[in-house]
C-alpha cells in the first residue's frame, strides 16, 4: 500500500545520493517493516530501482529530510532564473 510520495526531480544522480542518505537498511529487520522506494520511470510506467527498509522514527527523519532537500533544489532553481 502507498502512503506517500515525493516527487524529488529528473537527476538519477541528485535522486540516488539522496536516496543514499536516507537511514534504514537495504535488508528487512524485525521493527523495520515500513518500505522507502526510490523509483524512476521507464517511458510511462514506475520502475523500482531500490528500496530501504526502516522503522516508524527512521521513515519521520527521512521525510524531513526529503522535504528539506526538494525545498532546497525547488528554491535554488527559483534564486537561479
């Protein structure tokens, strides 16, 4: 089930050193049973590139972070026009 969705911009590098960046772990564990999915789409259709796995506290802290960055690129973008 989705619950969420950032749209974090057209750079597969920008998106995956970002993705990188967030806490939780490739591998599931016992309390990490929520997914964060870093996507791309293939034409028309999403594609899953690779996923972390990470407990309710990790997925908060990587929301914040997410919604630090977009605001940060959506800004700069703006200063720069």
């Amino acid at each position: 089930m989705v619950f969420g969705e950032f749209g974090i911009g057209d750079d597969p590098l920008a998106a995956a050193v970002l993705f990188d960046s967030l806490q939780g772990n490739e591998a599931p564990s016992g309390t990490a049973l929520l997914h964060v999915d870093l996507m791309e789409k293939d034409g028309l259709l999403p594609v899953k590139v690779r996923t972390k796995c990470c407990c309710l506290n990790e997925l908060a802290a990587n929301c914040k972070l997410i919604t630090r960055e977009v605001f940060r690129q959506k800004n700069l973008k703006a200063y720069e026009e």
